[in-house]
C-alpha cells in the first residue's frame, strides 16, 4: 500500500482492550432513530406519537432510489416525531420510541432456508427493503452499490475485514463469532450480480480471524480469503482494492470502473439476515472503549443513546474530555454522550484530557512526511495552503475531493498543522456549493 502509517502500535491502539471481549447483547430502554442514516435522501416518517410499533416494523417510507427506509429497533410506544439536534450540525427528523421490553417482531418474509433457494432478481430489493447500507462508517446505500451502471460490470466482490482503524475491534469478534453470516451474505450478493469471486480481506495482525474466516469458506467454490500487511489505513476502498488485486481505482473514479464491489463484513452479515431471515437492518456490534469501566463490544439495537451504551459498560471510569463516534483517526467529535447510534457507528471512544490535548499549530517545516505518507498520493502542505484561504478552485484543481480524511497527514505533521481537518472542511464547502449549483 502507498503511504499509511503505524498509528497507536499494539496497546497503545486501544484494540486490546476489547480483542478478546465476545460480543454481548445489550437492549436499549429507549431508541431515537433518524431519518438520516445513509447517503442519501431522509426516510418519510409512516408513524406518530402514540403508535405501537413492533420490532423491525417499517417507521420510516425511503424517498426514492437513493434513500432507505428505517425500522423500528424495539417493539413499544412511539414518544415523538420530531426535529432533533444529533450529530450532524443540523436538526433532523427523529422518531423516539420508548421499549415496552417485549422484542414482539413484526412478520418477517425469508427469500430461502439457505443461499441455493434464493431468486437471485429479489436479493438486491430485499436488501433495500431492510435498510441497509455501509456499516463500515461510509453509510452508503448497499441496494445502489449492487445497481451496477449500464456499460460496466462486477467480476468480483470484496468483503473488508481489515478494521485498520485504532480502537475498533467489532468487525473482528464478528468475524470470529458469527463468520456463517458473512459467508452468507457474501455467497447472496455474489448471486445477485452473478459474481464468480468473493474475497475477504483481513489484516495479518488478526490471525484468528483469518483462520476462523478460512474454514467457513472451506469448500464453497469462489471464495477467498486474503490476509493483508497490517498498516493503516489498509481498510480504506481504494487500498484494499490495490492490496487485493493490484489495480488503482481512477482518479475521480468509482470502484466499479475497474469491476469490483467492496463490502463491510457488518453490512455482508446484514445481507444474510435480510434474505435468508427477512429480518431489516435493526442493530449492529460497536466497539465501546476508552476512559469506559469495562470496554466491551455490543450488539446494540440502532437508536441507543452513547450515554446508554456507555453504561452498560459500567459508565466512565474518567471524566471524558473527547467523545468520538468512530475511532482515533477517522471519529467525530461528539457534542456530548445523548447522541444515538447509527448504522455506521462501529466504535464509541471516550477519551481523557491528557489523551485529547493537540499542541498548537507551528508553521510548516516543508519536511514533505505528510506526502510520504498519503496514501491518495496528495501533497497535503500544498492544499492546506489553498484551504487556508478559502480557494475552493485551487483546492479542487489539486484534487482534495480525492483525500480519504485518513487522518496519515496530520499524525504524522511535526507542526502539528490540522490538515485532515482543513480537507473535510473545504471538501465539505465544495459539496455545499455544488448542491446550490443544482
């Protein structure tokens, strides 16, 4: 892989902390579920205040081909149906529903008792139909990724199984508790696209994983499973496509330009479920660690509270000073812990004081580390020059929109300059005058 680093090694990562922790159950009081869980346009709320829904009930209609509808994670009494602040900086429209503790599922519609049953032709709307999208943190709808465009095609299919990122070991204990699952899921969309090939990726630094992940794939026709060297962030899309098959997406390409689909292993489980058990998309693992009494990875139901989620992990054995949903790298800051979870929330990260300090900005030394280690190939001193003045075309012109917001350069910086940050601003103000454009 080009450029990466080695961040937070061992210990220091976070990952041993809950490596080794099984997944455990934990079922919120509570869930406020948003509209706004994918890319794309928000579900169209189908409940009101004072319905009783039952567990994986439709809450919420999609709007169209890029969006997904919600369902509901408890079975209880809606509370509201309102705007909320959350995590996004601006309110979005959220339905609260309080537990009535009975998990009362509504009727559930299976596709096959296994991968053989299924019509492959009504996989890819049983996949939009339960909700589902990148459960990886990129939220993107999964029912679009399979769309494959006209004039192109998928040979192969990938499953991401790195989980490069510090903190974040719940892809990792899925993978060595449950790895029918995404076999299965994996198997289902290789049959709805007709794929002959399907890859798992995983990082060497997990060998129980990858041995785990070997034998469930033992004698199924096609599948593959590929360790990969451990180096962040080995687990970004355009990596793990150059590490697995040595060819570079374009540049303002797509994956699917050069035939391959790249999924989370969370979101290939969630496939099995919905074809195989016509369950939707309701919970998933996250990893909650850091300055928590017992850090652990729990099956939450979408919609917990991080203050919930927190709890049931003894509550905080520190003041936090950082809350991130995500991990070191890649997370976003928290306003506080009432923020529920999504779909793409793999880790809840509380950090001290002393493990949140950043020195302050010294001017740049032009040592050139932060190219060294981009693994876009970027000259990041070089775009923050045009961020810092608010040159959107300049910044354009030297393709910011292609950072991956890794984090690599800013780790590495000696000044400690907040490039990653200056990147997802401007690529941020891009989006937003491209959308005014329209």
């Amino acid at each position: 892989m080009r450029g990466g680093v080695h961040p937070l090694d061992g210990a220091r990562g976070g990952k041993t902390s809950t490596s080794s922790s099984p997944i455990r159950p934990y079922v919120a009081k509570s869930v406020q579920i948003p509209m706004c869980q994918a890319i794309g346009a928000p579900s169209v709320p189908i409940v009101q205040a004072g319905d009783q829904v039952k567990l994986g009930q439709k809450i919420g209609e999609a709007a169209g081909f890029m969006s997904l509808p919600a369902h509901a994670s408890v079975s209880g009494r809606v509370v509201s149906v309102e705007q909320r602040m959350l995590m996004l900086g601006n309110p979005i429209l959220t339905v609260t529903i309080e537990n009535d503790g009975r998990d009362d599922w509504a009727e559930l519609t299976p596709l096959g008792k296994d991968v053989e049953s299924v019509n492959a032709a009504s996989i890819i709307p049983a996949i939009k139909e339960a909700g589902i999208c990148g459960m990886g943190g990129a939220t993107f709808p999964t029912h679009v990724k399979l769309t494959i465009p006209e004039g192109k095609s998928c040979d192969s299919i990938i499953v991401n199984g790195a989980e490069c990122e510090t903190h974040v070991t719940a892809d990792h204990r899925l993978m060595l508790e449950e790895p029918a699952r995404i076999v299965n899921g994996l198997r289902l969309a290789m049959k709805a696209l007709g794929v002959k090939y399907g890859i798992i990726g995983i990082e060497d630094n997990k060998k129980d994983a990858i041995e785990t992940m070997k034998a469930a794939i033992a004698g199924i026709e096609g599948l593959h499973v590929m360790p990969l060297y451990t180096k962040y962030p080995q687990g970004g899309e355009r990596q793990l496509i150059h590490a697995v098959t040595g060819y570079e997406v374009p540049v303002h390409g797509l994956p699917i330009d050069i035939g391959v689909v790249v999924l989370n292993v969370g979101t290939a489980a969630a496939i099995a479920d919905a074809v195989l058990l016509g369950k939707p998309l309701i919970e998933r693992v996250t990893t909650v660690t850091g300055c928590v009494k017992e850090p652990a990875n729990l099956r939450l139901r979408i919609g917990t509270s991080a203050s919930e989620a927190v709890e049931a992990c003894g509550g905080y054995k520190e003041e936090p000073y950082t809350l991130l949903m995500g991990g070191a790298m890649t997370g976003i800051c928290m306003p506080d812990d009432k923020p529920p979870i999504g779909k793409g929330t793999n880790c809840l990260l509380a950090l001290t004081e002393a493990e949140s300090k950043t020195p302050a900005e010294q001017p740049c030394i032009r040592c050139g580390r932060c190219v060294d280690v981009c693994p876009a190939g970027l000259k990041p001193f070089l775009l923050k020059h045009f961020c810092d003045k608010g040159d959107l075309a300049g910044a354009q012109a030297n393709d910011v929109t292609e950072c991956i917001v890794c984090g690599c350069c800013s780790y590495i910086c000696p000044a400690r300059l907040a490039l990653t940050a200056s990147f997802k601003n401007t690529k941020d103000a891009i989006a937003r005058q491209a959308r005014r454009a329209k």
